[in-house]
C-alpha cells in the first residue's frame, strides 16, 4: 500500500519537473535574448554618459534610466507572480 502511494507520488513529482523544465527552457532563450539587448544598451549608454553632448543627450540618458527603473520593476513583479503561480499550481496538484 505505502509503495503504491510513494509510487503515484513520484511518478507526479516526476510528471511536474518535467513540465517545469520543459516551461523554463522556452523562456530561457527569450531571457538571454533580453541580457543581450540588455548589456548592448549598457554599452550605448556608457558610452553616452562619458560624452554627455548637449542638454538633449543628458535629458535622453534621464529618460533611459527611469524606463529601465520601469523595467526592473516589471521583472520583479513577473518573478514574483511566477513564484506565486507555482506554488499554486504545486498545492492544486498534491
């Protein structure tokens, strides 16, 4: 009787890891995506703010910074509200 239950449990354990990484696989290539773009405007900027030419190029960085402010603060939220999803998704299938 236990077998069979630690049986059924791991087969479920089994079946949602395989889903998780199988979910995490597809968003990592978009992720990496992102970095990239991510690290080529750090670039731009960088470079930028060194030259600092004229009071549109530094409004413009002003502007580039808050969007990424903006930015930071949506993955944070998406992470959270990815965590909180499955751990739902967790207790609804035990």
């Amino acid at each position: 009787m236990a077998e069979s239950a630690i049986s059924f449990v791991a087969e479920k354990l089994y079946n949602l890891l395989i889903e998780e990484a199988t979910f995490l696989y597809k968003v990592s290539n978009q992720v990496q995506w992102m970095q990239e773009q991510m690290l080529q405007m750090q670039a731009v900027l960088r470079d930028a703010n060194a030259k600092r030419q004229g009071r549109g190029m530094v409004r413009w960085l002003t502007q580039v910074r808050e969007i990424t402010f903006d930015v930071e603060d949506v993955v944070d939220t998406y992470i959270l509200n990815m965590h909180r999803h499955q751990k739902r998704r967790l207790l609804a299938r035990c």
